[in-house]
C-alpha cells in the first residue's frame, strides 16, 4: 500500500484507464511516452547541472502542450506527470494496461568524452511481433530528428532494455537518447524553453506520422 500511495501519479493513470476502458466508444490510437528517471533517480547529469529527469519532463510536458493546440488531438499519456520515481516495471504495465499501440520513452545521453553528440535511437534486440515495426519507427524519428533540428544521427541501436523488453511484445517500442548533456552545444541547447518546443514539435509531428501510417495500413 505504501509503494501505491507513494506513486501518485501511476494511480492517477490507473483510475483514468478504468475510466476509459468503462466509457470509451472510440479506436483512437493510444500513445504512452515513458518519460525517464524522476525523483530521487536524476539520471544523467550535465553541463550546468542540468539534470535528465527535468529535460525530459519539459519535453514530454510541451508535448502535451503541442498536442492540446491541435484541432485532432492524439491519445497521449505519460508514464510520470511530475518529479516521482515510478519503477521500470510499472511503467511498462501502464502501458500493457491502457493496451497502447506506441510506447516511447524519452531520455539523453551523457559521456566521458565533452565531444560526444547526437541522437541514438533505441529497440529491443528480441524478436517480436512488432519488431520491423519499432525498427522503422526508429529510423523515422532519427531521421526527422535529424533533418528537422540538424541532430547528428549515431544510429539505431538494438538493446536489453528493460521497458523495451517488456514492451515489445504488444506493441512498437522506440527509446530515445536526444543529445548529450555533457556536450557544451547540445546540454546549452536542451537549457533553452525554445529548444525543448522545437524538439518537442518534431517528435510529435513524428507520432502524428506514424499514426497516420497505421491508418493506411489498417493496422
């Protein structure tokens, strides 16, 4: 009991699943972005101090924003709305619970080399069914990443992550590292408010996409 109260904002998914699951009458799509670390668990630390938790929490939250402002908006949660340490494993039950069709969890990357830079874009290196699928998803967001803010791509990767793993199974899956904290150019450019809405755009406008994909495709 003490573990749920502590993890305010898991209930709060909860108890708005069960509301959904009682009352939903469309097949929007679901999205659940996994927005990394939280609480005690800083993650990377980066120039200035700048923290993981945070970057990605004004990501995900200007995501929110974004998709607000849309006259369609998607059917986005977020496994953290503020500052708490919610378990890999709940996280990856969010989504098997609220049976979302793309998982994404957002993240940055940190080095001993200062010169280090770029995106890398992470799935699962087991074989599923969604497998092709996440792998092209990775690619596309690299891509738009890429061409869209002139992030340098490091490549799509292939690992044992545990919110892969668990997730790779029932729906895509993608893990993002945007950018290198230690890096003076790229943890200067995630400080700024109108950095993080313009990444922010992008890795919308690139769910929006794949969504859209999914439609044509009936999926």
């Amino acid at each position: 009991m003490k573990k749920v109260l502590k993890n305010v904002s898991f209930v709060f998914l909860l108890l708005k699943m069960c509301v959904i699951f009682g009352q939903e009458t469309s097949a929007q799509k679901r999205i659940i972005i996994d927005v990394g670390h939280g609480g005690k668990d800083s993650g990377a630390i980066g120039i200035n101090g700048i923290q993981e938790k945070d970057v990605v929490m004004h990501i995900a939250n200007a995501i929110l924003t974004l998709n607000d402002e849309l006259d369609t908006p998607l059917d986005i949660y977020l496994t953290r709305y503020n500052d708490t340490l919610i378990s890999l494993s709940d996280r990856t039950k969010l989504a098997k619970a609220l049976n979302a069709n793309l998982f994404v969890s957002l993240h940055c990357n940190h080095s001993d080399n200062p010169d280090a830079r770029g995106v890398e874009v992470y799935v699962a290196n087991a074989t599923s069914k969604y497998s092709d699928e996440s792998t092209w998803s990775a690619f596309q967001v690299q891509d738009a990443l890429n061409k869209g803010l002139g992030f340098e791509s490091r490549g799509v990767k292939f690992a044992n992550f545990q919110v892969l793993r668990e997730t790779s199974d029932y729906c895509t899956a993608v893990l993002l590292e945007l950018g290198f904290l230690s890096n003076g150019d790229e943890g200067g450019y995630l400080l700024k408010s109108k950095s993080i809405e313009a990444l922010s755009l992008v890795i919308l406008e690139s769910l929006i996409k794949k969504l859209d994909s999914y439609e044509r495709v009936g999926y």
